[in-house]
C-alpha cells in the first residue's frame, strides 16, 4: 500500500511523524508525497493552541475527502488526539483510527491491526488507553519513542539540515500552557542515545544539528540529577562532519554559566538564544507561574550580551492573559523597545481546557488582544530592520538551500538564522551552479536588507 503523510504543529512533533514514516518503511509500505495517491493517510495533529486545533480538524475533513477516491484508511495521531480522544471519535466517524501519543509504545501494533482490517481489535485493546484519567485532572504518562525509532526515523526536513529532539514533555507546569496534559513529565534520553542518533544524521548528509525539547537547558536533570545540556554540546561537537550545531527553547531561569562559556567558545554552536520568555511584568509572570522576575530577565540578556557580543537573541511573548491590564501591557511594550531583540514572536493567549488560566478571572477580550498583538509587532518590526542593517557590509558563511523560481537568486541562511522560523539570505546568482549548488556553504558579503530577510553577494575565491 501507499502511505501519505500531514505534519503539523512543531518541530518535536514531526520527529514523531518522521519515525511513523520509518516504520511504515520498514515494514516495505511505499511512501508517497501527493493525497491522491495514498491508500492509508496519516495526520500528526497540533492541539496546543485554538488555531492549531482549528487547522488539525480542517485538514482532518480536507484529508477524508480523499476517501471517496483511492484511499482506503484515515489514522490521525498526536496531541490534538490525546487532549479530545472520545470527543473526536464521536465528530469523526470518517477516522478510521485515533491513536493518542501516550499509545505510541504500541504504535506498529495499532496500525498492522487496522490494515488486517481488526478496527474492533484495536479499539478492546486500547479501551484502558482511551478510559485514562482526564487530562484535565492528571498528567499521562508518555513514552518516549525507542531508540530504534529515532535511528530508523525517515528526515523530511533539508537534507543539510536535522532535528534532533533530547527529552519528552515538560515539568514547569506554567498555568497557560496544556503542554504536560499532552505529553506529559520531563523526560530526558540517554545522552548515547542522542549520540548515536546525532552520528546517524550526520552520516546521512546532515551538516546542522538542531537539538529541541520543551525546554533544552534542564536536560539531563531527571536522568543525571543535573543539567547537562554543556556537557551533550561540547560531545556532539565532536562528531566529525559537523559544522554548526544549536539548541531551542530554553527557559531563562536554566541558562547557567556553564552553557555561556560552552557557546561562547565552542565554534561549532550557533551564538544564539531562544529564550521563552512570555512577559515582563512580574505580576502576570507570577500569575503565569513562571519561575523568573523582571529583573533577572533584564540581568540575563545583558550578562549573555556582555559574555557573547555577537548573540543572538531570540524571545516570544504572550499578550491577553488573563487580568493583563494596559498598564502591564505597556510595560511589556516599553521593554521590547529597549531590550532590541534580534528576534521575537508574539502571540495572543488561548484560553485552553483544564489549564488553571482557563479559569482565571477578568480574560482579556479578543479585540483587546488582537490590538496589543499588532502593537508589539509594528515596534519589533522596526527594531528588526535596525537589527538587520548592523549586518549590512558583513560576511557570513550561507547555506545554500534553494534557488528561486526566476534562477536569479540562491536562498540560504546564516549562522544566525533558524530553518523556517527566522528570515533567510537571497544570494545574487553570479555563477551558473543551479541546483547542484544546493546544500552547499559559500561565503558572502550582506549588501541589502529587505523585511526581515538579507541580501547577499558572494565573495570570489
């Protein structure tokens, strides 16, 4: 049978979907890229936010269209799955099979039972699954995929570049976020595991290593009884053939002295921060449950300035939680203005079910949201312009990663750049390399700056 495959939500998640694909490999079914031609489909559903929840279910019904044709199955998995498992089954009867993320232990299992046609099989077999406690009440237990199913994990990202994800789930227990009710506690992997499966990409053509978890910076605290995200760097740095290396998502309070000196002297790590920061007031922030102050904040960006001159950094920021008033918001906006980040990303709280800010008193009202969304993001819109135009006259080494559609351009990225997330460098295209130049380094000089994006040349040999 053909097997196709939708991917939404975060990188975390399509690591997931990544090794589903490999065991639908292993088990010689052919993988294909278009609907049209799948006999089984497979959704990896986002339920994180409203907006995800509502692009999940759309592409849910957009996907079961393709049952009136040649597909014969309908799995849908993951986190939307695991917060709405009886909800969905009730609203989707085209589904032929949900499997929720705290059921992946026995994912091969599930999926061979429906394509022998035992659908009533599988539904006993996962009846105690599907019973489990409310996640509105109680925190799953989720199992972290085997290292068998890392290393036989198919990449669909750039083949130049691979995620690499080091640890499950989430402990901070933030009141906004449902994220520990989806994927439950922290949980690390065994620093060889990740050795090994960091090995396996770059023996693969992997020249960018991208370690994620819901928060980098406390891996290894539950597994070693300390944090050790320095110590997994410095040895994945190691491995030959790597060029650059970064790590996302790291909580203000868990970036130690230790990881500084590791990015400011290791050349192989990006000197970049994605540091989550939400907000600035320290009201909200304790209303948020957030383990930091105002002031350690502002004390932390300007230690890493100081310690790594060149960084870069990047934050996100939530507007509209409950009982944020105007004079919190101005707080917040005054303190983009001055903290200049090289990145940031807003968006505007969800109220989500069985978070404590769910019921929360005095929510914010959409429209009052949507206006202090569109505020922040027109101040950090200039700040990113004045941000770019410090690089205008640098050179950089670039990844080559695409050519435009025209051919007068090479799009890549720097150093200082994450895939899909943050702007990418056009490159004039001066040299007749086409395609063949794709996922390889050049060295350019930035000489224009365009929105949030870079335009290079390259410097002749």
């Amino acid at each position: 049978m053909n097997v196709g495959f939708v991917s939404l939500g975060c990188s975390k998640n399509l690591i997931d979907t990544e090794a589903t694909i490999g065991l639908f490999k292993k088990h010689n079914f052919k993988i294909v890229n278009s609907p049209e031609n799948a006999d089984i489909l497979v959704i990896n559903t986002c339920g994180f936010i409203e907006s995800a929840k509502e692009e999940a279910i759309n592409t849910i019904l957009e996907m079961a269209e393709y049952k009136k044709q040649k597909c014969k199955y309908l799995i849908v998995m993951g986190c939307l799955v695991q917060r709405y498992y009886e909800e969905l089954k009730k609203a989707l009867p085209e589904v032929d099979l949900f499997i929720k993320i705290d059921q992946y232990g026995d994912l091969w299992k599930i999926i061979s039972g429906l394509e022998n046609n035992a659908k009533e099989a599988i539904e006993s077999d996962t009846k105690v699954a599907a019973q489990n406690k409310s996640y509105k009440s109680k925190i799953p237990k989720i199992p972290m995929l085997t290292q068998e199913e890392f290393m036989n994990r198919v990449v669909t990202t750039n083949k130049n570049y691979a995620y690499l994800k080091i640890a499950e789930g989430c402990s901070n227990m933030c009141t906004y976020c449902a994220i520990p009710y989806i994927r439950g506690l922290y949980v690390s992997r065994k620093m060889e595991d990740i050795l090994e499966e960091a090995k396996m990409l770059v023996d693969n053509g992997a020249k960018e290593i991208i370690l994620i978890a819901q928060d980098t910076s406390k891996y290894g605290i539950d597994l070693y009884g300390k944090p050790l995200l320095p110590e997994l760097l410095q040895k994945i740095s190691q491995i030959k053939g790597i060029k650059w290396i970064r790590f996302l998502y790291s909580y203000p309070e868990g970036i130690s002295d230790s990881l500084l000196a590791e990015v400011k002297n290791n050349p192989k790590i990006a000197k970049y921060f994605d540091i989550p920061i939400q907000h600035i007031s320290d009201r909200i922030l304790k209303k948020m449950n957030r383990k930091i102050t105002k002031n350690e904040i502002i004390g932390l960006m300007k230690k890493i300035r100081n310690q790594i001159p060149d960084v870069v950094l990047r934050t996100t920021l939530m507007v509209g939680f409950p009982g944020e008033t105007e004079e919190d918001f101005s707080e917040l906006l005054e303190f983009v203005k001055q903290a200049k980040f090289d990145k940031l990303g807003a968006f505007m709280y969800s109220k989500e079910d069985g978070t404590p800010a769910a019921s929360m008193p005095n929510q914010v009202h959409g429209n009052t949201k949507k206006s202090r969304y569109n505020r922040v993001m027109r101040v950090q819109q200039e700040i990113s312009r004045e941000n770019l135009k410090k690089r205008l006259g640098k050179i950089f080494d670039v990844i080559i990663e695409d050519i435009s559609f025209d051919g007068k351009y090479y799009i890549g990225r720097t150093i200082e750049s994450v895939p899909d997330i943050d702007g990418v460098v056009y490159i004039k295209n001066n040299a007749d390399g086409g395609k063949a130049r794709v996922n390889t380094f050049t060295k350019c000089k930035i000489v224009g700056i365009e929105d949030y994006d870079l335009i290079a040349e390259e410097i002749k040999k």
